[in-house]
C-alpha cells in the first residue's frame, strides 16, 4: 500500500466562494449595524446580528480548510483532513446559537414592547441598506454557485447538498441562501411597519430570520453530523472501484469491500479480493500492485488503499 503523491490531490476548498461571502457579509454588517442605530429596527439587528456570525462562519471555514492540510504524523496516521467537517459543524452551532436563537429573542422582547415603536426620521435608511444588502448577498451567491457548479454533477442542488462531501460549498451556499430570504422577510417586516406605523411586522421579521436561521443550521449540522461519522464511497464510486478490481484478471471476485472519507479529499479502501491459492508471494505481491494502480487511476481521491489478497473459501 502507498500513499497517492501530494500533487495529485484534488482541491476543492471552496477558497473563492468562502472569500466573497466573507467580504460581503463583513461589509454589510457594518452597514446594516449603522442603520439599526439610526432606526431601530428589530430585525435589521437581527439581520447584523446574521451577517456578524456568518463573517465568523467563513473564518471558522478557512481555519478548518487550513488546519486540514497538514501532514500526517505517528499521533493522526490518517492526517487532518476531517477537521473540515469538525470546523463546518461548529459553524452549524453557530448559526443556530447566534443566529437563529438571538434573531427569535430580540423579536419576542420587541412583541413585548410595542408602545413604544417610532417610525424613524431617516425612514428611507433601512430600506436602503436592505436593498444594497441583497445585491451585495446575490453577488456573492453567484460566486458560490459558480464555485460549487463544477462539483455538482448533473444532481440537484438539493441533492449536491447532501452528498457533497467537501462541507465548505454547502455551508456558503446556505448561508448565502439564507442570508437572501432572511433580507427579504427583513425588507418586508421593516417596510410594513413604515407603511402601517406598527411595530409588530418589525419584530414579526425578526423572529422569522432567527425561525429562518434555525432551520438552516438544523440542515447543515445534519448533514455534516454524517461526515463526521465517516461516510463511504457514493454508488457510482464504488462500482468504479469494484470494476477496477475485477479489471485485469488478477482475480475474480471481491470477499469484502469497505471505504471511508477520512477528509474531503481522501478516501480510504480496504478490500480483501480472492486469489488462486498456488500463486507465489512474489506473484500475488505483484498482482496486488497492479490492482491497486487501476484503483487509483479510476477514482484519484482513493489516496490510500490496503488490499488482502487471500484464497475465497464458500464454506466459511
């Protein structure tokens, strides 16, 4: 068994797309922070309060993608490529914690509090800044999706979602997702409140980005929850495995086959594959080589690979 070379490694960090989000949302923090001070409005708070922690977010994501390309050594023999999943399942607890869990408090207190709504005197501000935010968050929505298109197969994005096992693209495109629908309830809830003087719609648009921001980060933890405890090979990764194995002749039938993504980017494949019992040591080493090789070249993120070859005996 040897490890593929380093530069046969693919990349697909998502370095572009965590970028464009980061600057976007830091930008619009800033700003959507300002007008809530000259405004007061309960869900441009709750909408700073999102683009805040999403800006950790994409930190946290770049730490992880960082920390994850570091050698192997005696203490992680596997490397640290799972610390992707570690950093993008943090990020879930953060959407929901700061988030989602802010965004509802901050709107029920405001439930409470209704007297006491003004219509501020700047009542253009928020709806400015709102607007400017959308078309900062669709740009950085673009640069995701063209990201991640190549990545997607001919899958929906629902389906790229859940399968993808690089988590940084699935988490910048939701929250990015999120970030445009929670920007659009804000829009809604602070133009009723101008329009009508009542404040309800105000925290009523708050609660719902914090409802929002929940269930996003409720769809991201699951679905990294699953990296975490190690998924296989996809269907048609392992069939190509399989016909790899069975390609040349050097045997004719696969006993067990077992994989695993030990990171984004490197699947481990354990195999034991049935060999005629006369042939020598040197002959099945070589065999087994040859195997391995196919495997490789068929399914490149197979960085590494242990075959057994033994004698297949249907009686045991």
């Amino acid at each position: 068994m040897t490890d593929a070379p380093a530069e046969h490694q693919p990349e697909s960090h998502g370095g572009a797309a965590i970028f464009a989000a980061l600057g976007a949302n830091v930008g619009i923090a800033i700003v959507k922070f300002l007008a809530f001070l000259f405004s007061g409005s309960s869900s441009l708070l709750a909408e700073s309060v999102h683009s805040l922690a999403d800006s950790g977010n994409q930190l946290l994501l770049l730490i992880g993608g960082r920390r994850a390309r570091r050698d192997a050594d005696r203490e992680h023999p596997f490397g640290y490529g799972r610390e992707r999943f570690i950093y993008a399942f943090v990020v879930a607890i953060i959407l929901f914690s700061v988030g989602g869990v802010f965004s509802i408090y901050e709107g029920v207190e405001k439930m409470q509090d209704l007297d006491h709504y003004v219509r501020p005197h700047l009542w253009w501000l928020p709806l400015a800044v709102l607007v400017i935010s959308i078309v900062l968050e669709g740009l950085s929505l673009r640069t995701g999706i063209a990201e991640s298109r190549p990545h997607k197969g001919s899958g929906t994005w629902v389906q790229f979602i859940r399968r993808a096992k690089n988590p940084e693209l699935p988490a910048v495109l939701l929250e990015d997702v999120a970030a445009l629908t929670g920007l659009l309830l804000a829009l809604i809830g602070v133009g009723l409140a101008l329009i009508t003087g009542n404040g309800v719609f105000d925290a009523a648009g708050s609660i719902a980005i914090g409802v929002l921001l929940v269930l996003v980060a409720i769809v991201l933890g699951t679905e990294v929850k699953s990296l975490l405890v190690g998924e296989g090979a996809t269907e048609a990764e392992l069939r190509t495995i399989e016909a790899a194995i069975l390609a040349g002749g050097e045997t004719d039938r696969i006993i067990h086959l077992r994989t695993m993504y030990l990171g984004p980017d490197e699947l481990l494949v354990a195999a034991k594959i049935a060999m005629p019992g006369a042939r020598t040591v040197t002959d099945a080493a070589a065999a087994t080589d040859a195997v391995e090789e196919r495997i490789r070249a068929a399914v490149p993120v197979a960085r590494l690979i242990y075959l057994e070859p033994d004698v297949f005996d249907a009686t045991r």
